[in-house]
C-alpha cells in the first residue's frame, strides 16, 4: 500500500513530464524553435554638422543676418528584441540623445532636428531638457510587435513601411516620405505608427494591408474616420520581375499607384508611378525612374528621375503652408496640406550616384541631384572608414551650385556659395 502510494504519485509526476515534454515539442514543431529568445543589440553615434546661413531667423519672424550653425549629436541606441521562434517578434529602438549646438531653440533647429509629431497617435518622444544650450531627448525610434501565423503576417506600433522599389525617391512610400538629402539617411527618419496585415497567398505574391490611425487638431478626442490613413498593396514576382499596385486615401486624398523593378542587363531598371487626387485640390501625378548597375571593377552607378508635378513652386498654398510651418509650427490646415508629401520645390530632378570602394576598409560615395528647372545642382560627397570590425568613421561635405537664369527658387539655394554644410560622424556597433 505504501509502495502503490509512493509509485502512483511517482507515475503522476512523470506523465506531467511527459506532457510538458510534448507540449515543448508542439510548440518546437509550431514556432521552429524551443521557448522564448532575446537578444540586446545596439549603436552609439556621435555627429557634428557645421552650415554657414546667409538669413538666420532664430526666434523671430524676420532673418537677423549670417550665421554659422554648428550642431553635435551623441546619441545611444539599445535595441532590445524578443521572438518566440519564427511566430512572434517584439523590437525595440530606444533612443538617448543629447544635443549641443550654436542654433539650439531656434525655428532652424527644429526644423532639421526635430520633425513635426502633430497628429500621431503615439506620443513616442520626450524632452527632459531644452534650452539654448542643451537639448536632451528621449525617444522610440522603433516599437512594434508581429505575429506571423501561416500565411499572415500582423505588425501593430511604430515601424518603417516601405511600398516603393526606387533609390533615391519612391513616390509609393507615400506613408514615410523620406528627404535624400537629409544627412541622415533614410533609416532615421521617423516611422509611422499603424497595423499592418500581409497575406502572401503564394510562394511570389502578397498582399498588404495598412491603416494608419491619425488625430485631428493633435488631439485623440478629433479624432475621425476620414482623417486617418489606409493603403492596400497587392506585389508579385514574375521570373525577375517585380509588379506592385496601390492604393488607398492618404491625407484626405485618394491615390493610386504602380511600381516594377526588373533586371535589365545585368542591372535593375525600377520604376513607379502615383496619381493623387485632393478633396479640395487638382489631381497631380508623381513618378520616378532609375538604374543601378555594378560594374565588374567594383564601381557601383544609380541613375535615377523624379517628377513631382506638386512642386512648392507650382502649388501656392503648398508653399504658403510650409514656410508657415517653419515659422509658427504646425496646424490642422497646413498638416491637411503638408502631411504624407514629397516636398520638393520643383518638378523635374535627376539623381546620380557613384559608389567605390577605393580599400577593403574604406568606402566613397559621391552623389548628385539636378533640379532642371531651379538650375541647381547638390551634391554630396563623403567618405566611410571601416576603422574596426564594429566601428565605422564618417565624414562629408554637402554643397550646391546654381546656374542663374530663372525665377523657379531651387530646394539647394542654402547650399550655395560658401554655405557648404561639413558633417562628420562616429558610429559603434554593439
């Protein structure tokens, strides 16, 4: 009796084992991998930007004169991310930055440094600190979840939602329009925060669902069906070619939209195009077109055409809004306006890039924008140092060039003359 008594509960504990046992293996069999993982990754990146400007407007309404901005950004990234095999991801970008500059509280800081958040739905930024000297931010570059399940996939927070197949500009990224000449790239520039539904029906072909929660006056009580944003994509692949449509109601405008990338030559051709059409506005149509090849000898070249028939220059209250904004900050009726645009000043750019690497360990770029009808011309030259295997050395100089001869003010007009913009910057990898 005692030995049934003590072999029965024996029994009990090993047929819980064995469930557990076979419940870790369903779940190895449904995730791919055992339990919970979770790593820590991360950056800091230290840059300084240096501008001499002809007309300061610091606080004020109206320009005080020249003067030379100097800016140093020291920024820690910790990335922290969570998966449950291949079923669940949680990420994270958690930004510390602190600021030092000549020009700090100014309408020109903020312009460049700190881009609007009127109207998000998630209020992911903090400023513990700032004033004329220092300015320190907390913020979550990126914060989203997914959850992939057979042939779904669902990602809900802040995250980078990229529809275009160009280089320099993707008139299809119409929910993160991206500046090629912001001195950053493209991966810091702000997220949008929104669920996202892909279906990839077969082995080449998916479908995207988008929808893009948005305030009204920036506040939650506004808030409005027809303010927010939705996008449907439906891609697929055809041998080496790419297909993409668009489309949805973005900003208070229907749009619609292509994009196919393909091989060409050894090369990539892409191309896109996308038709918008205001409430209270004319239609317009933006498109983009480019080539990238490499050659044999390691040269890499990017051509690439933009045409933006909503130019500042041929939009007046366009441009009203945005130099209001600049000024004053935003509104509801200049984000009704501005929000989800490609804001160039005219219609016509040509983009070059050549890239080389001139050593194992050190890479140049040289890059350069032509605005036809502005006749200007940007460039960008820089170049990157591997100095070790997690650290790479950063350093370029921006300047522009005009041709006269036109009443159409060009985008590059600030780096003309002797306004040439010097960055240099250190980033470690961890």
């Amino acid at each position: 009796m005692i030995f049934l008594t003590a072999v029965l509960p024996a029994a009990s504990a090993a047929e819980k084992n064995d469930e557990v046992v076979s419940y870790e293996a369903a779940m190895e069999d449904v995730t791919g991998e055992k339990g919970w993982q979770y790593k820590m990754t991360g950056q800091y990146k230290d840059l300084f930007t240096y501008q001499k400007v002809d007309e300061y407007y610091g606080t004020g309404f109206f320009p005080s004169g020249e003067k030379g901005l100097a800016a140093n950004l020291k920024r820690l990234r910790l990335s922290p991310e969570v998966t449950w095999g291949t079923m669940l991801l949680l990420h994270v970008d958690y930004d510390n930055e602190i600021m030092v500059s000549s020009y700090t509280g100014s309408h020109e800081f903020d312009a460049y440094w700190r881009p609007s958040e009127y109207n998000d739905f998630l209020d992911l930024s903090w400023d513990p600190h700032y004033s004329n000297d220092l300015y320190y931010r907390m913020k979550l570059h990126r914060a989203y979840v997914r959850l992939n399940t057979g042939d779904f996939s669902f990602t809900l927070g802040r995250q980078q939602i990229r529809f275009g197949s160009g280089r320099l500009w993707n008139p299809l990224d119409i929910l993160n329009p991206i500046s090629p000449t912001f001195v950053e790239g493209a991966e810091e520039q702000k997220g949008t925060d929104a669920l996202r539904a892909d279906w990839f029906f077969t082995s080449s072909s998916e479908l995207s669902l988008v929808v893009n929660p948005v305030l009204a006056n920036n506040r939650y009580g506004d808030m409005k069906f027809q303010n927010c944003n939705y996008v449907a994509r439906a891609k697929t692949s055809i041998k080496e070619t790419d297909v993409a449509l668009l489309g949805g109601w973005i900003s208070h405008r229907g749009v619609a939209g292509i994009d196919g990338a393909t091989t060409f030559f050894d090369g990539m051709l892409r191309g896109s195009v996308l038709y918008s059409n205001p409430e209270d506005y004319d239609y317009y149509v933006q498109a983009s077109m480019g080539y990238e090849y490499t050659f044999s000898f390691g040269l890499y070249l990017l051509a690439e055409y933009f045409f933006n028939q909503n130019g500042l220059n041929y939009n007046a209250d366009l441009k009203n809004a945005y130099a209001a904004s600049l000024i004053s900050g935003m509104s509801q009726s200049g984000y009704n306006l501005l929000a989800n645009q490609f804001l160039t000043a005219n219609r016509h750019y040509l983009g070059f890039v050549l890239g080389y690497d001139i050593h194992p360990l050190v890479r140049d770029d040289f890059f350069i924008i032509i605005d036809f009808e502005g006749r200007a011309a940007f460039i960008n030259e820089s170049l990157k140092f591997n100095a070790m295997e997690n650290m790479d050395i950063t350093a370029g100089l921006m300047f522009a060039f005009t041709g006269g001869g036109t009443d159409k003010i060009s985008d590059f007009e600030s780096f003309t003359g002797d306004n040439l913009l010097y960055y240099i910057s250190l980033s470690l990898y961890f």
